[in-house]
C-alpha cells in the first residue's frame, strides 16, 4: 500500500472521531466506530489482495 492510501484511510477514521466527539446526535460515537470498522476491513482486503500472489504466475 502506499503512503498516500495509509493517509486517506487515517484522514477518514480521524473525520470520523472528530465528528463523534463534537456530539451532534447521541449515536455519533456508533456511527464513528462503525466508520472505523469499515476503513479498517477495507484497508485489509485491499491491502490482502495486493500482495496475494497472482494464480497465473507460471507464465501465461
């Protein structure tokens, strides 16, 4: 992954916590982590998927 995909994913999850902690709605700190849950396993499958290895490796 690249740096500038880490800070994407950091740049959302740190949106998130900082609308939770202005406390607009009581459910903000919910949908935060709910937020995170997602970026999180987003960022794991992508990053799975990149450095899986290709099924085709044997020179098709």
């Amino acid at each position: 992954m690249k740096l500038s995909d880490k800070l994407l994913y950091a740049l959302f999850i740190l949106g998130a916590v900082c609308l939770a902690v202005f406390g607009l709605c009581a459910l903000d700190w919910l949908w935060a982590c709910a937020t995170v849950l997602v970026v999180l396993f987003w960022a794991w499958m992508l990053h799975a998927r990149c450095t899986r290895r290709d099924d085709y490796s044997d020179g098709r």
